[in-house]
C-alpha cells in the first residue's frame, strides 16, 4: 500500500500495516490520494531512469 506522512509530506509504499513515517517517525499516515500516488509513481520511473 501507498502512504503519505501528513507531518512531512513523504509518500513511501510498505506491505503489510504502518504505524510511523519512515523518514520523520511520527504516527501522522494515510493513504495516499490519486495524484499522490501518480507522482510518486512518476517520481519512481525517474530514479530508474538515472541508473
């Protein structure tokens, strides 16, 4: 599933349940809407595309 921390603004995908962001560690996640996870999506295509 795909997250967003609404402390930090970090959008990061996990399998299984999430109780803290990954990068800020505070309990504040959701899903993420549409246009989160098309950018992050979009975002994810362009790190593959520098290795």
């Amino acid at each position: 599933m795909t997250y967003a921390c609404e402390d930090c603004g970090f959008l990061f995908r996990r399998v299984g349940a999430v109780r803290e962001c990954p990068s800020c560690e505070k309990k504040h996640i959701r899903p993420v809407t549409k246009e989160e996870a098309e950018r992050l999506q979009k975002l994810l295509e362009q790190g593959k595309a520098a290795l």
